[in-house]
C-alpha cells in the first residue's frame, strides 16, 4: 500500500483520467448551454432584431434590389428567369400582402437568433447583456442590417455559414428544433441563389477534408452528417422547387451566360473570337467589334447589347455554354489567372452601400402589374426619392474594419494552433477564412467582383474576431484551459464518432 501511494501513475492513465474529467465537464456545459432562459435572453436578441430592421424602417419599406422584379415576375408568370430562383420568388410573394415586412422580420430575427447560438455555443449563455453589445456592434460596425433590411437572397449568405458552422463544430450545443431549422435556413439559401449553393457545396466538401486531416493533426473534428445532409437537401430542394414552378428539373437558368459574362469582363471572349471569327457556327462574330468592355453591360444594357440582339438570354445561352468549354480547354492559363485575379479583387471589394436608389424600373413595372397595392408605399420610401449618400461616410469604418477582420482569420488560427487561442475560436476564424475566401472565388472567378458580393459576408470575419477576443478575455480571467473550449484544447482527440 505504501509503495502504491508514493510511485507516480503512467502517463497514459493520468491523460485518459484528464480527458475524462474534461469530458465529463464539457458534457455538463454543453448542456447548460442547450438550455435558455428566455425571461433573459429573448428581450436583447428582439432588441438586435429591431435594430438589424432600422434601415427598412428608417427608409419607410424594406429595401430593394432591382433583381427583386425578376424574382416575383418569374415565380408569379411561371416562366423561368435567368438568375432568379423560383423558391425565392414563391418568398417575396408571400410578403406582398403585408408590404413584404414579414421578409424584414424574418430576416432580422434570423441574425439576432444565430448570434444567440454563436455566443452560447462558445460558452457565453444566458448573456443578455453580451448579446445586446455584440449585435448592436455588428449593427453599428458591419453591413449586415442593411442586408437583412434587403429583400434579396444575401442575407442567407452569412446565415448558411453560420448554420454550417454550428451544425458541424458545435451539434451538441443545439436542441433538436434548433439543428432542424439550422438545416432549412441552409437548404432555403441554397435554393435561393446559386452562389449561396455554390458556397455551401464548397464548405461541405472542406468539412470533409477537415475531418480527415483531423485523424492525424491537433484540431477540432467536424461532425459531417447534419451539415452533408442539410447541403443534399438544399440541391434537391432547388431542382424541386423550379420542376413545380418553371417546369425545369433543374438549377436556375442562366449560368452560361454569367460565365460567358466574365469572359467579356476578363477580354477572354475577345480573344477567342480574334482567334475564330470568321466562323458561320458562331453568330457572335458578327458582333466580334462591338463587345462591350464590361460584364455587366453585356448582361443588362437591354438592346444596346450584342446579347439581346442575339436573341437575348434564353437563345444565346448555348452558343455562350459552348464557348465557355472550348475557351477552358485553348486557354487554360488565361482563365486560371482571370480566376486568382477576380478571386483578389473580390475578396478586398468590402464597401457597404451597393443599394440602387430610384433606377429600379423593372421592379417598378412588376409591382404596378402584380402587386398595385404595394406600389404607393414602395415609391413614398427614401430609396425611391434619391441615392443613399452617406455610404461614403459609413465606410470609413466599414472596410478598414472589414480588411483588419478579414486579415486576422488566419493569425486566430494559428494562435488556436499553439494552443494561444481556444480550439472553438480558432476553429471558427478558420472556417470563415475558407468560406470568404471560397465567396470570393464563386463571385469573383465565376462572376464579376462586386462590393456587394462579399459585405454580405465579411461580418462574420469581424463576429470571428470578437469571440475570439471574449475567449481570450474569459482565459485570462480564469488563468487557463476552461471546460467549455472542448477536449482538442489538451491536444487530445476523443473517441472517433461517425455524426
């Protein structure tokens, strides 16, 4: 018995016993946080919704994008509408009894609830407090409620990261009702816009990759069945929703002209004709000298494109299809370099304001034929009476506050790395870090880069580096590793789990 007390235990049962005990408590904190207490909670995350609603409110009716016409006028004709998913025009015509406030409520009640998760996720529950701060910060700092503001697809951008995230790294942290909404905000998103699909798709297979790489290296393993099973959903859930609106069992029309669009942009498409015209399969080579120099008007400048005196969208869409294949396969180089240039450009383009003031003359139309009703209000409000000015102001903070986040992502994850830094943060800068830069390349190598593209992201790098600043505040008061910053943080992997 004595010499039991004085010789030392093996290492490896000190470590099990440690792993066990950090187990046991990281088991207990994910079940407090599963539990809320909404007499606290729920009053600061209504006051964050209220305040991600201030511009629609401020502008006398939810903002709008031109592209909103093409949404409502595709789903209610039934006819398909180039970029213009079929789900998200069946939204925006549920609203139009109610001046589409019930899509500013959703929206804005959708970030204040993610935010809620985020920060009970990472260990701050029942922090009314913290989530009042942190929203209002966000609100005030970032783009996101000019976006969630906005009647347009863009704010189910960040939130399917987000959804992503937590169904991924921090499952046990959500009730049930919790993981199945999580998995519709990301499927509707998804089906909303081909980026947002795009995007996602590209997150998933990351989380595969990331799982594997976990096998053998120090950082947090991602659960794969919710985040793969919510991202099949959103691809069926596309094909669905247009085979029952458009009649098409497929994505949403237009792709090839998007991509063909990029070539205007890149002076690809210049290229192949010089090098192919004259060419009697090629009816663009009676327009080879008159290509404008920008994608975007080769897209929407109406007749005064070449495009629309092919035929417009529908009819040059395979002429377009086809030179984008032969284009890869003549200039391989050429697109690569196109592709890390626009994937740069994208990724710095950050100024908040890409709102259109009173140009909107499609959707004017579209409101005066399907929702007369609607109109008055939508003509009275602000955005219809003259451009928003004051962008200029607001991005003096905006976009160096966006690049310093953005710039930051990956030093977080390195700090996690060594074990400076708690895994769940630096598992979350990781994971935006990979999904701005992926937003980027879909909207940037794929598209033409636009500001708006990538502010309705770039808050999660700023929200990315708040929780990291709170969890290395909470170290500090605490003098070392907490329960609540999981079992990777001793460098120890728990029993491999399938979910």
């Amino acid at each position: 018995m004595v010499f039991a007390t004085i010789v030392p235990r093996p290492l490896e049962s000190t470590a099990v016993e440690a792993m066990t005990e950090l187990s046991l408590g990281q088991a207990a904190e994910d079940a407090r946080a599963r539990r809320l207490d909404p007499a606290r909670q729920w009053p600061a995350a209504a006051t964050v919704a209220l305040f991600l609603a201030a511009p629609a409110l401020w502008n006398g009716f939810p903002l709008v994008f031109d592209d909103v016409g093409g949404y409502i006028d595709g789903f209610i004709t039934g006819l398909p509408a180039n970029g213009r998913a079929a789900i998200f025009g069946a939204y925006l015509t549920l609203g139009i009894p109610f001046n589409f406030w019930p899509m500013v409520l959703i929206q804005s009640a959708l970030m204040a609830w993610l935010l809620v998760l985020m920060l009970k996720a990472h260990g701050f529950r029942n922090r009314p407090g913290l989530t009042l701060s942190l929203g209002l910060g966000l609100g005030t700092l970032t783009s996101l409620p000019w976006y969630a503001s906005q009647i347009m697809p863009d704010i189910f951008a960040p939130a399917g990261i987000i959804a992503l995230y937590l169904l991924a790294f921090r499952l046990r942290t959500l009730a049930w009702h919790a993981r199945l909404l999580l998995g519709l905000v990301i499927a509707f998103g998804m089906a909303g816009h081909m980026a947002i699909f795009g995007v996602a798709v590209g997150l998933c297979v990351t989380l595969i990759g990331w799982r594997a790489l976990a096998l053998k290296w120090p950082v947090e393993r991602p659960r794969l069945a919710y985040p793969v099973g919510a991202t099949a959903f959103g691809v069926l859930l596309a094909l669905a929703v247009n085979w029952l609106v458009i009649g098409q069992f497929g994505f949403t029309p237009g792709g090839s002209n998007f991509l063909f669009g990029r070539l205007i942009q890149t002076g690809i498409a210049a290229q192949y004709l010089a090098d192919n015209c004259p060419n009697p399969t090629l009816r663009l080579c009676a327009y080879r000298d008159s290509l404008p120099s920008q994608g975007d008007d080769w897209l929407w400048s109406g007749d005064s494109s070449p495009l629309y005196k092919l035929g417009g969208w529908d009819r040059f869409e395979e002429e377009a299809a086809r030179i984008v294949k032969d284009s890869l396969a003549r200039y391989p180089i050429a697109h690569l370099q196109a592709a890390a240039a626009g994937t740069i450009e994208q990724l710095v383009r950050v100024k908040s304001g890409d709102i259109p003031g009173p140009w909107t003359w499609h959707l004017h139309g579209v409101l005066k034929t399907h929702a007369p009703h609607v109109y008055g209000d939508f003509a009275a409000a602000r955005q219809q009476q003259k451009a928003f000015e004051f962008f200029s102001m607001v991005n003096i903070v905006h976009v160096p506050l966006a690049l310093l986040a953005t710039a930051m992502l990956p030093l977080l994850a390195v700090f996690a790395w060594r074990g400076k830094l708690s895994r769940t943060a630096g598992s979350f800068a990781a994971f935006v870090l990979i999904a701005l830069l992926g937003n980027a390349f879909v909207c940037g190598a794929l598209s033409n880069p636009h500001d708006r593209y990538q502010s309705r992201v770039v808050p999660l790098a700023v929200l990315a580096l708040a929780l990291a600043a709170l969890a290395a505040s909470r170290r500090r008061e605490h003098g070392g590793v907490l329960a609540g910053e999981h079992l990777d943080s001793l460098r120890l992997r728990p029993p491999n789990t399938i979910a």
